[in-house]
C-alpha cells in the first residue's frame, strides 16, 4: 500500500486533455505514479495512436475503471473510485465504492453525476445518441442496469421486468453492459442464485432497451463454479460487433494465472441469438485476454501476462490474426476511441 498525498498543481494543469484526432485507443494505466488524495496509486487515462504515440487524457489523480468515449468524440463517462471502502489497502471493483463522472473534452471540464449512485459494476455503455448511458449499479434485486440522461441526470431502471422475460425470478447480479450500434439492444453479465448456495457462474444475456425480449446467451463455460484468483469461473464483459449480431466476451479458463489475482481467459464470439459460439484466442495461453473493444477495425484487447505485462491487440475477424500495437508501458482496459459517428459497419 502507497501512502501520502498527490502534489495538486494548477487548475489549468489539472483539466482534461482534448483527444488527438488520430488516436484510435483509450486506456487506464498507473503510469503517471501519482496518488489519490485517500493515498493509493491513481489510474489517469490516456489516447494512443496505432503507432503508439501516447497522449495523456486526464490530469485528476482519480482511479479510473471504466471508461468510454461518447459516439461523438466529445465526452468520456467513467468511474472513479471515491475511497478504498474496506480499508483493505487496495482498489477492487466489488470491494469499494466508485462515482460516476462525466468528462467533456471539447469544454475541458469534469463533472460528478449521481453521486448517491454507485456505478461500480462492470462496463459503461454510450445510446449513439452521445447523451444517454447505462451502467449496473446496486439495488434491492441484487444489481439492476439503469439508464441516465447525462445532461439532466435523470434515469430510469432497465431490468425491473427481467426476470419475468427469464422466467427466472431470483436475486441477480448484473454488470458489464454494453449498448448494441442501433441502441436497441444491450447484452451484460447475468448471475443468479437460483436458491443454491455456491456462487453461480456469470453468464452472457441480452435484453432489448425497451423491454420486450430478454435472453440468456451463453451458459458460463465448461468449468465448475469455484474461485480463480478475484473472480468466478464464467463469462465476462461482453461488447457488440459492429453489426449488432454477434458479442465477444471473456471466458475464465483453468490453464493457470495471468497474475496473482487474475485467472487466464479466452475470448470468445457468439451470436445475438445464442448461436456460433467460438473462440478466437488459442491455448496454451499464461495469459488472460479481457475488456474487448469491437468495432469495424477488429477486436481491440487487453492481454494481461506475468512474464510479457499488460500489451495491447488487435483481433481481424477476416483473416482471425492477432498483432500487437506497440504501446510503450503498461496498458488496461483499453477500448477503441469512436471515428466520425457510431461504430457504423
């Protein structure tokens, strides 16, 4: 654990940074090695190139973990860890409690929204309207996925009728969300107790935007339910193709760890309709591959790895290759920035 405080510079030094018009990548890294001001290592964002020329997004000395760039280019929704909530010494998704931030890169300001709310469960996902977004965040049904209007922070909860659609009606965890092209569809972890005690597998399901189809995708993998390293054996943080037919996601695997908490992972594609499962990364594998990005230049990930670190790759669905974008230093959760309009096909 880190202690100590950051050295807060200017206001002007501190605002956000407007996106190079040919930076393709967003991503979190701790590179920076600054603090927050509750003392652990912040993680700021940052605009890569194809070539790898790197240009640093944030200036807030926040830890980031989610984030997306708006259809627009003009905005990044992401959250920020407020605090390590159980004092444990480190910053953990299902552990500590993180905001919601809006940051507008064309007026170079950062706003809060719904800080009642925490939006600490899994993915942020952009409407092609630029203006509205989803996310998971608790509720009394265990976690439900709610919709906000960035501009007035009104929202209104998705999944209240799921699991009548599922027939299924149990307490749920749901994360990861993303938001189909055409913004009628969003697909996310889904988890359900099903009145057993062991902690159940995540799986990948669908539901349309306005309520009126809900489906489960996949079945969480071959693996029995048990803990690898952080997280459960299953299915994880799905992301549309540019066609809105197909997702990839991650898929826990048990061919060892990537880290001390991270288990290796493939990833895999199916269809919107359940079909067509594959898998498009290929053991023997020490890493794990997570927090896909798809859009018409390929499948953009993050492979973490104990002996190669955290790198950036490309994924053709055309000609099923992987190569290696040559960011120098540590990259995560790394995502395509939007070109001209929604990720039209």
């Amino acid at each position: 654990m880190m202690s100590g405080k950051p050295a807060m510079g200017s206001e002007a030094e501190l605002r956000p940074t407007p996106i190079p018009e040919d930076a393709e990548f967003i991503f979190a890294s701790a590179r920076s090695r600054e603090l927050t001001s509750f003392g652990l290592r912040s993680v700021e964002l940052y605009a890569a190139t194809r070539a790898g020329e790197v240009t640093r997004i944030t200036h807030s000395r926040h830890a980031h973990n989610h984030f997306v760039v708006s259809p627009d280019r003009t905005k990044i929704a992401c959250n920020r860890y407020r605090e390590d909530t159980n004092k444990d010494g480190r910053l953990f998704a299902l552990d500590d409690w993180k905001d919601l931030w809006i940051v507008d890169l064309v007026g170079r300001t950062e706003r809060s929204l719904l800080p009642e709310m925490d939006a600490g469960y899994g993915g942020i996902a952009w409407l092609p309207d630029s203006r509205h977004i989803v996310f998971a965040t608790p509720t009394a049904r265990g976690r439900d996925i709610v919709k906000v209007d960035t501009q007035t922070g009104k929202y209104v909860t998705l999944t209240e009728g799921l699991d009548d659609l599922l027939k299924n009606p149990c307490r749920r965890n749901l994360s990861d969300v993303d938001v189909s092209p055409d913004g009628q569809w969003i697909v996310f972890g889904y988890k359900s107790n099903l009145g057993e005690a062991v902690e159940p597998k995540s799986r990948i399901a669908a539901m349309r935007l306005d309520g009126s189809e809900a489906r489960i995708l996949t079945d969480g993998g071959p693996l029995e339910r048990v803990k690898r390293g952080d997280w459960y054996n299953g299915d994880y943080d799905p992301d549309f193709s540019p066609d809105g037919r197909q997702v990839v996601f991650a898929r826990q695997t048990d061919r060892g760890m990537a880290n001390r908490g991270l288990s290796t992972m493939d990833l895999m594609t199916v269809g919107l309709d359940g079909t067509g499962l594959a898998r498009i990364t290929r053991p023997p594998d020490d890493a794990a591959h997570g927090i896909a990005s798809w859009d018409r230049r390929g499948i953009v990930f993050t492979e973490w790895s104990e002996a190669r670190g955290n790198t950036t790759n490309i994924y053709d669905p055309a000609t099923k290759e992987i190569v290696r974008v040559p960011i120098p230093g540590s990259t995560s959760h790394v995502q395509w920035i939007p070109q001209a309009g929604p990720r039209a096909s």
